[in-house]
C-alpha cells in the first residue's frame, strides 16, 4: 500500500472485480422476485423498472449489471471529493449499488470520506447490515467482504 497513489474518482472505472463481486453478493435469478424488502428484483439484484412477471436471461443481465453499475459510480463521483484507490471505490459502488446512491451520498460515511477519515470511511460500510430494520445474515457477510475489499485486505 505505501507505494500506491489516491487518484481523482473522476479517473475510476467500476473494475472486474467490483462487477464480479456485486454479482456474486447479488446472485442470479431470471425471473423477477421480492427481496428481503418486498422491492421487485432480477437478474444480478436489478430493481430499476422491474415488475413481478418479468423475465431476463444471463447475458442481458449482465449488461443491466454494467450498465446499473455505471450509473451507481457516477452518483457516488459526485459526492466524493477526495482521491481513492481503486478496492476503495470498488467497495463503495457495491455499497451504492445495494443501498442506492442517495443513501450512501447522506450517510456519515461520505462525511467521513470527504474529511479524509479513509479508515472510518470504510468501517462505516460494516453499519449498512439491515433490511426492512432487521440484521439480515447475508447482508453482514456481503458488508464484511466490501470492509476487506475498502481496506485492501481481500
């Protein structure tokens, strides 16, 4: 880590990585179904557009995760006005891509980010573990795994 350099967020990209990871954390469902909040969900975790009855393949749901994810990184440039390394930014669209970009760009997270608190930035990520106010298992393995992608320790 000491040799490596922050770089501007306008610089990053959403990486391989970072796609693999969301998809993983997400998982894949070709027909639209309620998650743990009752959202109507497809694909790799899509919610833009989706109504129960509809139906995606592997392949287009791969393209709406790119394109989804693109978008999810361009709020969150907007509210970040500090550099980043790349695992930095890589958890944090996978933050914004799960709890949207409005609730990460108003959370103490962003705060502590921009105050260049880099490591309270990313413990912070550990406090986004509940769906419809309820600490849900997978939520705090997929938060564990977005702290060690912030730290660059996965």
């Amino acid at each position: 880590m000491a040799n490596k350099t922050r770089i501007t967020v306008a610089a990053l990209a959403v990486s391989a990585a970072c796609l693999v990871g969301i998809a993983t954390h997400e998982g894949y469902r070709s027909e639209a179904y309620k998650d743990a909040i009752g959202i109507p969900t497809i694909g790799f975790g899509e919610t833009a557009g989706v109504k129960m009855g509809d139906r995606t393949t592997p392949e287009r749901a791969l393209v709406q995760l790119s394109k989804s994810s693109e978008k999810h990184a361009d709020a969150i440039r907007a509210c970040i006005r500090v550099p980043l390394y790349q695992h930095e930014f890589d958890a944090y669209v996978s933050l914004a891509y799960n709890i949207g970009p409005g609730n990460f760009c108003r959370s103490t997270l962003v705060k502590k980010l921009n105050a260049k608190d880099y490591a309270g930035a990313c413990e912070e990520i550990r406090r986004w573990n509940r769906g419809g106010g309820k600490v849900l298992p997978g939520l705090v393995k997929r938060r564990e795994a977005e702290y060690r992608i912030c730290k660059g320790v996965s």
